[in-house]
C-alpha cells in the first residue's frame, strides 16, 4: 500500500506503507529515475490495478477513535486526472540510512534498496523506463532471486521468472508527460523538495481548460499509435490510425489498461 501526498496540481507522492507491504505492485506507462545525495527518485505516469482502480493507494487520516488510519472516503486521483492524461507520481526510495534535517532516520527496507540498487545498474542515472515493480515484496524472493544469480548461467533462467514477479521493466528512449515542469516542481529534478525536506509541498501554476485537452489528446494518440517521435505533430496523427493499431496493441495491457484508456478517450471526445 502507498500513502498519497499532494505535491502540485500535476504530481502527487506516493510513500510506501512500511506497516503494510501488500497490494504494493505499480505500473508506470512511462517513468523517469533521479538520484540525489540521500534518495533514487522514480518519476513516473501509473496505470490502475487489476480491479481498475488504484485501490492501493490510500490517505492517512486521523479517525472518531483518535487513532490514525486510511481515510474511507479518499479516492486518488482528484487532481491528476484533471490535470493529466494518467496520474502522474513521485516515490522517493532510500539509497541509504541517514538521518532527516527532522531529526528522523531514514532506514531503506530490503526490497526498497534491492529495487534502487538495480534500476541504477539497469538504466543509470536519469534513466527512463516503463512496466512493473513492487516495492514491497517479501525479502524471501530477494533471497531465492540471488540465489538462483549464484549458480551462474544454469540459474538464470529460475532467478529471471522470480524477478519478473516483482521487478518486470524494460528501457525507453523518450518521455512524452514526464516533463522539465514536472521535475522543476520538486526542486529542479534533485529527487528532494525545495525545502530539502522528505515530503514537503511546492506548488505549480494551473493549466488551462485548453492546455489539459491539447495534453490529453496528444499522450492519448501518441500511446495508442506507440509514436513518440516528438518531432512530429501529434495532430498529423488521426484518431482513425490510433484505433486500427490500438486492437493489435491492447492484450499488451490487460483490461484495466484498456479501460482507462477508454475513459481518457470519452473525456476528450465528450
């Protein structure tokens, strides 16, 4: 499970729940990797669970019994699919223990500092990448993934199928909806706030009416043709092309996947 923070009218951040690992698997359409001093930032534009709804992601709340917990009524996203085409989110994931300019340690879980370590081997720094990870997988699979890696070319093939299981991305070369904007809103793309804090709020100016329809339509052809050469004008794309290619490309993504691209459709055809 994540825990949800606004940070601007385009971007929220998602923090994993470290008193609760389950239903913590994210799918990013397209994501970007920052690493600062202290944290790996994932920049990234997500796609709903298998039920359709982003059913992981919750608002802490203080409730009727004085106790913390998940506010019942928080549905995400408000703001993002407003703004955005797909929600757009930021997770920060520890590189390391150190102590907040709070006073705070910050300890990275196993699973947080596996999954860090090995985007920075797979992409690099500033690298950008699509498909799955899970950030709250058992340590146990961590363990069996290594120890298939120890046995050497033989082990491949059982250490790949358990990676797959939590860790399943391949690279991009280009980022349509994860713009300088986007990075800027967060420091300038350091992976830390403006603050220099660990969940701090900075605030970008709205977008007009226009300006979100002109973004929804273009991420929308672009995805449903798979053409991001953004030396072309999306507009010469035609909605008539996207959904010929569209039928060959859809069992890539299941049908949550098909469904909130349908719904993004009737937003801009409505």
């Amino acid at each position: 499970m994540y825990r949800y923070n606004k940070i601007s009218e385009k971007l929220s951040k998602l923090t994993l729940d470290g008193y609760n690992r389950q239903d913590s698997e994210l799918t990013f359409v397209e994501a970007k990797i920052v690493k600062s001093e202290n944290f790996l930032t994932i920049y990234g534009a997500i796609l709903p669970g298998i039920s359709g709804k982003f059913s992981n992601i919750t608002k802490p709340k203080k409730l009727d019994d004085g106790k913390w917990g998940n506010d019942p009524d928080f549905k995400f996203p408000v703001e993002g699919l407003e703004a955005n085409p797909m929600p757009l989110v930021m997770i920060q994931i520890p590189l390391k223990s150190f102590t907040n300019d709070k006073g705070k340690d910050i300890n990275p879980s196993v699973s947080e500092e596996f999954i860090a370590k090995k985007l920075l081997e797979d992409f690099g720094d500033n690298g950008a990448f699509e498909g799955m990870i899970d950030l709250g997988i058992d340590k146990s699979r961590i363990e069996k993934y290594e120890e298939y890696i120890a046995l050497g070319e033989m082990g491949m093939p059982k250490a790949n199928k358990v990676l797959s299981e939590f860790y399943e991305i391949s690279k991009i070369d280009t980022l349509t909806v994860i713009t300088n904007e986007i990075l800027l809103a967060t420091g300038g793309g350091s992976g830390e706030n403006k603050n220099g804090g660990y969940g701090g709020k900075t605030y970008a100016p709205k977008e007009t009416e226009s300006e979100r329809l002109n973004a929804r339509a273009e991420f929308a052809k672009r995805f449903l043709a798979d053409d991001w050469d953004k030396t072309k004008d999306f507009s010469v794309i035609t909605f008539d092309s996207c959904l010929t290619l569209w039928d060959g490309r859809s069992h890539d993504l299941g049908q949550s996947g098909c469904q909130y691209m349908t719904d993004i459709l009737k937003n801009i055809l409505s």
